[in-house]
C-alpha cells in the first residue's frame, strides 16, 4: 500500500493553490461575489437578456460571469452587478487569529486589573 499524505487546506483555496495572499484574498472575494451573482441569476427566472439589464452589463458580459470566467472580472464591477441586483454587499476586516489572540490576553489582563481596583 502506498502511504498518502493529506494536508489540511487553508480558509482559501487560492492561497492553497499557491497565489500570493492578497492575489488570494482578492480573488476569493470575486469567487463568492460571482457565486452569489450565479445564485441570483438562477433563481431570478430572467433571461440572460433580461437579467444583463437589470445588472446594468451586456449580456455577453453576464455570460462569461455565468461561465465563471474570474479573471476578467474585477472585484469592483462584481459588486456593482451585486449591488445592481439589489444585494446588500459588505466587507469583513479583522486581525488574523494570532492578533486576536493577543488583543484577547489583553482584554483578560485589563479585566483583572479593574477587579483588583474594585476588590
């Protein structure tokens, strides 16, 4: 038998995959924002036709987002469309683990000092 060995993955499968992190992060955002586009279109019932007006793209444009061509999309177009469809788009930025982590154990000491001004 040959031995196999599994690495656990990351968050991201495109830092997985060996881009740089900000290529990775920029190219999971547009990942999810066309997915959520996708999403919409199917259920929406429209045409392609009909659905690229109300996104405010061509429908030869709509098609490659459909094909899940992401390299021609850039993250900004992708939320216009999202926007344009009537989908609320947000941006989470937090510290990586190891920062909160931090931020945590400062949090606790700074509890401990004011239970032991109160005590």
């Amino acid at each position: 038998m040959t031995d196999i060995n599994i690495t656990k993955g990351s968050a991201n499968v495109f830092a997985d995959l060996g881009f740089d992190p900000q290529e990775a992060q920029n190219l999971q955002l547009r990942s999810q924002t066309m997915i959520a586009l996708l999403q919409w279109f199917n259920a929406s019932g429209l045409t392609q036709a009909a659905a690229a007006k109300v996104l405010r793209v061509t429908q030869p444009r709509l098609n490659q987002l459909l094909k899940g061509k992401i390299d021609i999309f850039s993250l900004d177009a992708l939320v216009n469309m999202a926007t344009s469809a009537g989908m609320r788009v947000g941006l989470v930025i937090r510290p990586k683990t190891a920062v909160k982590v931090r931020a945590a154990t400062l949090h606790s000491l700074s509890l401990k000092r004011k239970k032991k001004m109160t005590a």
